[in-house]
C-alpha cells in the first residue's frame, strides 16, 4: 500500500509538471519530475510522506488494534514529550552539523572538493524553506511510523525480545537510502540501531522523530543556503567524518532522552 501511494503521488507530480511543461529539460534526468529542485524535491518528500495514513490504515484494519498504538504504548503521539525532545535535538543536531562543516570544508583546502556556495538570495532561500519544513516532518514521521513503529512491532509480536525487530528495520532502512559510501551504509545502521533501541526505552516514536526532524530540516536548510537542493546524495553518501561524530552524537542524544524519559517518568509500557 505504501508503494501504491509513492508511486500514486509521483505519477500526479509528473501529471503536473507535464502540464506546466516544468518537466527537467535533460536527457539525463530521468529520476526528476520538475526542473525546478525545490518543486521536485517537495514531491519527494510527499510522496514518502504517504507511508503515515498507510500505515495507520493498515494497522486499524489489518492489524486489528488501534492506531494510535503504532506512536506511543499510550494509544497517541505524545506532543509534550514530543517538544521537550524537539528542545533537546535541535540545537544538539545544529552542533553536530557545524562540527561537520568546519571538518569537511573550512579545514580541507578548496582543491580538494569543497563545494562552491552559490547562495540563492533571501526570498528563494525563505520560499525554500518554507516549503520543505512543512513537509519535512511528515516525511520524516512516516520513515519512522514505517522502520520504528509497524516494522519493528510486527516482528515483536512473534519473539519475546525487540532486538530482532530493531535489527532487521534498522538494516532496511540503510537500504531504504540506497547503496553509497560503507560509511554512508554504517552511518545509517548504526543510528539506526540507537534509534530503534531509545523508542524502546521511552514507549513512543516521539524521541526519533524529534532528532530525525532536526536533522533532515537543517540539512535541508543548508542545502538551500548553498544552492544544492538539487543534489541527490542522501545519506548514504556521508563521509567518514559524519559517521565519526554520529559515532559519538547518537548514543549521547538517546542516552539523554532515556534518562529525561525516567526522570519525567515517561511510560515505556502498555497501561
């Protein structure tokens, strides 16, 4: 189902885009529907953000519970704990991509790949971002409502413990980004094994969701002040340097949260 609509939003997106005749100009764009980046990258990002009512449609009507028991063991998506969380990644995830910047492009010479900023100007940089933050948690949400939520509690329900589940989503979901760099592939599976192992800790889906936000909608950001929305690396394409800071960054996040989680006696299990 989630399939079927990806590919339902892609195929609408291309329906408009041949009637606006906004399609790519090149013969080597097969993989956009817009010319336009920011308009093509915003179908992207709805599209995925179509696995949220598959999944909870399935879970209602396949899986025979309620819904909302796919966000949190309280039957719904915490919002409070949701916030407190945002408070925490945000500024964690901002320090973590600033260590980046400084690794990769200010201490390696110009010559040796360090991309050519080419700022947009103000109004296509507040249109961009405007754009892409409200679509960015609903796409980040339904990977995670997708690999943290349903994956991981289907296969839950055959074992005693989660790990399996954790196990097998956290590797689908570095394949989910493609096949790049080992250190792009390692970046994920090990982010995602934390991530899989703090939802368990804290009972909800609001922790990961919380910090996957953060990162998509500042790397967004970023990509949008330098001119490359039009760059297709994701991030399996990381460097070494990104997987050494997530090396340390991820389990600092997520050991943080499981300990806010207890202090604030969030609930880890099904009342």
């Amino acid at each position: 189902m989630i399939a079927v609509g990806v590919m339902g939003v892609s195929l609408a997106g291309a329906a408009v885009a041949a009637v606006l005749d906004a399609e790519p100009a090149s013969e080597h764009s097969d993989d956009q529907i817009f010319a336009d980046p920011l308009a093509d990258l915003s179908v992207q990002l709805a599209a995925l953000a179509v696995g949220i009512p598959a999944v909870l449609w399935g879970v209602r009507y396949l899986g025979n519970r309620p819904s909302g028991t796919v966000s949190s063991v309280t039957g719904r998506l915490r919002w409070g704990w949701l916030c407190r969380c945002a408070a925490v990644a945000f500024p964690l995830m901002a320090l973590q991509i600033g260590l980046l910047v400084a690794w990769t492009w200010v201490a390696e010479p110009a010559a040796s790949g360090a991309p050519e900023v080419a700022f947009p100007g103000w109004p296509a940089l507040i249109l961009s971002l405007a754009v892409l933050w409200a679509l960015v948690p609903f796409q980040v949400a339904a990977e995670e409502y997708v690999f943290r939520g349903w994956l991981v509690q289907l296969i839950g329900r055959t074992v005693r413990s989660p790990w399996p589940g954790i196990v097998v989503a956290s590797l689908l979901f570095a394949l989910a980004h493609g096949l790049g760099e080992p250190s792009g592939f390692a970046l994920l599976l090990y982010s995602a094994m934390w991530w899989g192992w703090l939802v368990n800790r804290t009972g909800g889906l609001e922790a990961v969701i919380a910090l996957h936000v953060a990162n998509n909608a500042l790397a967004v950001a970023l990509a949008a002040a330098l001119g490359e929305l039009a760059n297709n690396e994701t991030a399996a394409d990381a460097p070494w340097q990104a997987l050494a800071l997530e090396v340390i960054f991820a389990p600092l996040y997520c050991l943080v949260m499981a300990r806010l989680a207890k202090r604030r006696a969030v609930a880890r299990q099904t009342p």
